[in-house]
C-alpha cells in the first residue's frame, strides 16, 4: 500500500520574512538579513517580529512558551491555516523536529560567576538554593522538547498522534520522512511535520562554539568563509502532508509533491563517508536530469566537501541553490525550510527539486518534490 | 505471520533492563516481584536546599569512588548495557551488525552545570561566568560537543551496535520509550525493516533536573524513608519519584525470527496514541485522550477490553495521574469480566518514574509478566483510596493467567501512547 502524498500546506518564517512569498527571492541567492553586533562575533539571522496574536492568541498560552516554542507554534499555525486545514486538526499526526528551549541567560551567568568563586565543596550546596530560589517553574515546560508538540496540540487542537525526534537536521528529516511514510500505507490522511530554530541565542551558541565550526567575524559569502563556516539562521517551517485521495476529496490545492524522502548517517570516516552515504540515496530517487537543487549546506567544512562531491558525482542536475547563504543554517528547521522553497522551485517550473541536507556533524538527506 | 490488518506480526526475541533494582533482566525481575524498592537517599551530590532528596539512582561500575557522569553519558552507558543485553539474547546479526534501525527515546540533553562551572573558573578575560566566558573556554571541545548534541548519544550507539540508517532519537516525555517502541513497530509492519532495535533510556538525575520537576510540585516530598515514597493508587500519594535506568527490546518480524531459529519471548500486539490538547501537565478532566489511547491500542491489536489479563499501569503516584488513569480504567473495562476491571500494578512504586525509560522498562516487565505468569504488585499500599476502585495487586506479587497485557504511558504535554503485549504463539 503506498499513496502519493502533497505539500498542501506550508507554514514559514525566516530572516526574509513570513510565507513563501517572502522567501522567493531565496531562491535567486537573494540579500541576507543580518544581525552582527547582537551576538558578536558571530554574526546570525535574526527573526522578523511576528504577529503572534493572530496564530496564538491566548495571551496565556504565549506566556507559558519562549520565543522558540513560540516561533514553532506559530508557524504550525501558519501551515494549518495555508492547507486550510483548520477543521482537520483533531485527526491531524504531529511529527515534530525539536532542539531544546531558551535556558534563562542572565540566571546562568549569574550563578556561574558566583559559583566560580566557591571552593568545590561549597558549589554544590550553593547551585542547588541559586537554582531552587532561581528558576521558574514556566521555564521548564518551555524548555522541554516536546513542548513544542505539546504546545502545538494546544493552540492549534493536533491531536491525531504526536512524536517529537531530536537529532539535530536529521531528526528534520525523519520526522517529514515518518510523517509521510505513515501516511502513505494508509494510517491517516493528513499530517504537520516540521521544526524551528531560534538562531539568536547564546546557550546554542555555546554547543556550536564547542565544535569549532562557527564563523566568527563580519559575514561571508558561503565560498569565502574557511573550515569554520557556520553561520545560523533563525526559521521555522512546518508542512502540512496530505494523501492525495484526501486532498482530492476535501477539494485543496496540492502545493507540491513529495516524490521521494530518504535518509542515512555514515560514520564520516574512510568508505563510509558522507557523500558516498548521499550517493546511495540519491539512487533511491526517481531523479531525472536538469531537477533543481535546492541545497542545505550549512558552511561547516567537512560536510560541505562531502556535499560538494556528491554533487560533482550527480549527473547533469539543474542550478544549484545554496539557501544557507541567504538564510543561514537553521538545525532542525533547514530541511522543512528546504522543502518548501523545493516546492516554490517546482511552482515556478523547475521540473524536479531535490532538496539535500548534510549534517553540521552526521546525518545526510535528500528528498525529491515534483510539481503536481 | 500476519495480523487482523493484514501487518507482520511483530515479535520480541531480546531483552535488556538496567533499573534501580539492578543490572540485567535477572537481577531488576526478581527485585520486582520481591516487592523491593529501588528508590533511595541521592547520594551522587549534595542535597542541601532541595525539598525532594530521594530518588531511584544507578550507580555505574565506573561513577564509584568518582565525579558521577553527566546526564548524556549515563544515558547512553545504561541504554548500550541494556541493548547489549538484548541483542546478545535474542542472537541477531554480528557484533556491531544489527540488522535494522535504532530508535531511541532519551531525554533533551545539554552543557551541564559541571561543565558550566569549570569554564567559567577559567576565566578567559570575559566577565567570569558569562556566556561569553564560557563560550570563550569552550570553543573546539569537539568532545563535550559530541556529547550535548541531540543526536550524539544515538550516533554512538548506532556505530557501537552497527545498526542500520540514521538512527532516530526521541522524545514524548513519559511516554517515550513505549514510542520508541511504536516506531519500531510500524517499521517493521510498514515493511522497511525486519528488525528494529528500541531502546528507553534516562539519566537526569541531577540537581537541575530535580529542582525543575520539584518547582512544578510533581515530586513525593517524603525523604524520611525513601522505599515508602512512591505510594501509586494509595490515599496519601503525594508525588512520583524521579529515577533512572534503560530498557532495550529487539524486535523482529515473527517470521524473521521464525526463519532463523530464534527464541520468541512475546509478541507486541498493538499501539495506540492519542494527544491531548488540554494543558501543558495536566489530562483533560474528561479523560478523552487517554480513553482514547488505551482503546486505539486495544483495537490496533484486534481485541476487545475483556481480552487484556492485566494492565502495567502508568502509575506515578501524583494525585493527578492515578486519579485519571483510573477513570480511563473504568471507562475502557466497564464491561469486564473481572467487576474491577482487570488487575493493574505500578511498576513505579518500586522502581520510581524512570521518564523516558520507563514505557520501554515497563513493556519488558509486562512481556516478562506474560513469561512468568506472575503479576508483580504496587508496593505502600497501606491505606487504599476509596475513589480508585481498582485491583491494584496491593504489596505482594502473585500468580495469575496472563495473555494479553496493555501498558499505558501518559506524558507531560499530552502525549500519551499505550502498548499491548501477549504470549508467544
């Protein structure tokens, strides 16, 4: 049993703006949006100001949440309310790709210093009364993964099932992947899947500082920056994925078809590299020549040298887009983000797009969207 | 070897347990039907300040005597112990070859405050303790990078077991290892694998973890005597007990397994889900979503209510969860054979709440429920609450004829996932 399943709803925000309109000029490697001082001396994409009223408009439910479950939420209403699916939602399956939420910075730092100064024996006892006395309890919830999903079933009423993956661009992958598999041999007729990334925050900064991939400095384009060419970007996208058969019977518009998702983690080291991992994918495909690439290389060295020989090994492709370079790379919403401009691609007649994504660290993908 | 639906049946030939009450299948079974409890004074750091100084804790062969390790590393040494377990049970594949995917529910992970306070004493010419000092001390610790990332702990498993794809690594709160397992077993029926490796596993025992949970007034305060804390189904529960532990289960389509010899322990008959919309750590006080979890699961299998022996409870012990587990109970089992609906245990009063071990903890206590014949019981249960009329197998383990059980997960956030587990054919 396997349906054809549509994109026929598509929920957006990045650096550009709000919906898919905002974002073409992506796919033409339009201007970044930029802000370098905030965070020096990483430079990020910041978040346009969003409306959040209008997708979530208990003022209650908005502050229960931080700006990253909010960002996810409310793009998960802008891709409900796209496939006009509001009445949908009790039936809908969640599948959602979350990093963590926002640590509270200034409680952090000022425990850090105070317990810098502490011998070791007096730092514990000390940390437990800061951070008892410290933290909010609203603050957990909005830091919990899967409160984005949480939150996402209760603005917005997506009850059918819902499952959170963590594991970075990956889990991006598998939950658009799961999702639609799931739809496709039948168990259910619609679905929301997707992810958001708040690029502007110093707790991530710290993680990806660790790996030493980060580009410091005034920004650059993606060919000059060196092996530490990481520049985030803050977006949301969620997709609503639809069967065919239920689509055609509730009379909406497919955006796109997905016409293939694949996913694999090499090891990265000697045969079992990423590019070979890509190459094997992308075999899995129905990929006819001149298909577009819309391309999720996120700047850190390693995996942009495997996508760049995957893509020397992959013949006679269309254009190559680079979004990252307008959008910045946004973890676990670059893929969903990548998919839907996949689908503005094959609107504006490309034939094919494939949409990659490489990992900052493991994890490739590929997906394949047709028009309808 | 296919079910109602026309699926492949889904098999279980591997176990794997790592609990409070000990390393390996053997050891947390038998502590179990003992009636014993796991949960005990936190030793692993100091307690000084907090109002909850108990938990279920699992001291690694490598913690004693030293610093305890941070959260990402004991997740993924108890989930490699207990996949070891199982795989070397159920004799699938070649060392590091599984031949399938791994799913893995596990818990968010981070830069832990060990780590935060020996950067931050570094100094580094930034304001000591900034996220700038700290980010300054940290740049190319590809190590602690590796560690914190959401999916480093599965990458490292996958590598170490050899299984196949990307490995995927989840979270559905409480209810996550018994996704976990649900994800594997829709792999399997969906055709795309002939084995899954499921594991739940959880190490937040540590002083941020607690205090978050303690500030949402979801934790027993009763230190005094730590193995009468965890109290589910009884009048003065005040709470759950946060603990730690893993649980592995290999999975194989029955006729994989069959086609290779290999020993069948039990079967998973079915899953079902249901989200709840209602509030972010409370159940619709309609009981809609877990109704309608316990029912999806049960109908997934092809049963009726009156097939399911014996339910593994979600059982925490808030006042909350036991209250509404129990008006799901009456609803699903009101037509019962058994008046009372058929016997429920937590396996939580002795082992604590292992959050997002426990669905894949308490599915293997329920396959070995079915192996052995022999419900184990809900310890403290000394005053019963008349507003839970509901066989709780008070205290003392016994036997009983068990085919077919359900198991219920229900997470903070809504999300709640019920599994039902029977004998081999």
């Amino acid at each position: 049993m396997s349906q054809p399943v549509w994109i026929t709803g598509i929920g957006l925000v990045t650096s550009l703006g709000e919906g898919l309109e905002a974002n073409r000029p992506v796919l033409a490697g339009g201007a970044p949006v930029l802000e370098e001082a905030g965070f020096a001396p990483f430079p990020v994409h910041p978040l346009p100001p969003l409306n959040l009223d209008t997708q979530i408009p208990k003022k209650g439910d908005q502050r229960q949440m931080e700006p990253w479950q909010r960002l996810g939420t409310y793009a998960a209403g802008l891709a409900i309310e796209s496939a006009a699916a509001r009445g949908l939602v009790a039936d809908m399956h969640l599948v959602v790709a979350a990093g963590g939420g926002e640590r509270d910075i200034g409680l952090d730092e000022a425990i850090a210093a105070e317990l810098a100064r502490l011998p070791p024996e007096e730092a514990g006892p000390k940390l437990n009364e800061r951070l008892a006395s410290g933290l909010r309890p609203t603050l957990f919830l909005a830091q919990l993964s899967n409160l984005l999903a949480g939150n996402i079933s209760i603005v917005h009423g997506v009850t059918g099932s819902s499952r959170t993956f963590m594991g970075e661009e990956s889990a991006a992958a598998d939950a658009v992947r799961i999702a639609a598999a799931r739809l496709a041999e039948g168990r259910g007729g619609i679905a929301l899947a997707g992810g958001a990334y708040v690029a502007g925050r110093w707790d991530m900064l710290l993680l990806y500082a660790a790996s030493g991939v980060l580009h410091r400095g005034p920004w650059a384009r993606l060919a000059e920056r060196g092996e530490a060419g990481l520049v985030m970007g803050g977006a949301a996208c969620f997709l609503v994925l639809e069967t065919e058969a239920h689509a055609r019977a509730r009379g909406a518009t497919g955006l796109a078809k997905l016409a293939g998702i694949v996913t694999n983690a090499s090891r990265r080291h000697g045969a079992d590299s990423a590019a070979a991992s890509a190459a094997a994918l992308a075999a899995r495909l129905p990929l006819r020549p001149g298909a577009a690439v819309i391309s999720g290389m996120s700047g850190a060295g390693a995996a942009r040298a495997a996508e760049e020989e995957f893509l020397a090994g992959l013949p006679g492709h269309g254009p190559v887009v680079h979004t990252a370079e307008t959008l910045g790379h946004s973890v676990e919403a670059a893929f969903p983000t990548n998919l839907a401009l996949a689908a503005a691609s094959v609107q504006a007649g490309a034939p094919q797009a494939l949409v990659t994504g490489f990992g900052v660290w493991r994890g490739e993908a590929l997906a394949l969207v047709e028009p309808i | 070897m296919r079910d109602h639906l026309g699926r492949p049946i889904v098999a279980v030939t591997g176990i794997g347990l790592v609990t409070p009450l000990g390393f390996g299948v053997a050891e947390s079974w038998a502590g179990l039907l003992a009636g014993r409890s796991g949960i005990s004074r936190i030793t692993r750091f100091p307690t000084e300040h907090l109002r909850t100084t108990i938990a279920g804790q699992v001291t690694l062969p490598e913690e004693v005597g030293r610093d305890p390790l941070t959260s990402p590393d004991r997740v993924e040494r108890m989930a490699a112990l207990a996949a070891e377990e199982a795989v070397a049970a159920s004799g699938i594949g070649a060392k590091a070859n599984f031949p399938g995917p791994l799913f893995l529910g596990m818990p968010p992970v981070e830069v832990e405050w060990p780590h935060r306070i020996a950067f931050a004493r570094q100094g580094n010419g930034e304001a000591p303790g900034s996220y700038k000092a700290l980010i300054a001390a940290a740049t190319g610790q590809q190590a602690l990078f590796e560690s914190c990332l959401f999916g480093g702990v599965g990458e490292r498993l996958a590598e170490r077991f050899g299984t196949r794809g990307a490995p995927i690594s989840l979270t559905t709160a409480c209810a996550t290892g018994a996704s976990s397992i649900q994800l594997g077993v829709e792999a399997i029926q969906r055709g795309e694998a002939e084995a899954a490796l499921c594991i739940g596993a959880e190490g937040s025992v540590q002083p941020e973890a607690l205090i978050r949970f303690s500030l949402l007034s979801a934790l027993s305060a009763r230190n005094d005597d730590p193995t009468k804390a965890s109290r589910p189904f009884e009048k003065a529960r005040d709470g759950f007990v946060m603990s730690e532990g893993a649980a592995a289960l290999v999975l194989e389509s029955l006729e994989s397994a069959r086609a290779r010899g290999a020993k069948v322990l039990g079967l998973i008959l079915g899953a079902g889900e249901k989200a709840d919309s209602f509030h972010r750590t409370r159940s619709n006080p309609d009981g809609g979503a877990i109704i309608g979890a316990m029912r999806a699961a049960i109908a997934d299998a092809g049963l009726e209510p009156g097939q399911i022996d014996y339910v593994n409870a979600h059982g925490t012990g808030t006042p909350e969860n036991d209250k509404m587990e129990t008006f799901g109970m009456r609803a699903v089992f009101g037509e019962h054979p058994n008046p009372l609906g058929p016997p429920i245990s937590s396996n939580k009063s002795m082992i604590g709440h292992t959050l997002s071990a426990a669905g894949a903890v308490e599915a293997a206590f329920s396959l070995l429920t079915i192996r052995d014949q022999r419900l184990p019981p809900t310890i403290n249960h000394e005053v019963p609450d008349p507003a839970i009329p509901l066989d709780v197998v008070p205290n003392v383990a016994r036997d009983a004829k068990v085919e077919r059980v359900l198991s219920n997960s229900f997470g903070f956030g809504g999300q709640n996932v019920c599994l039902v587990l029977g004998a081999a054919p």
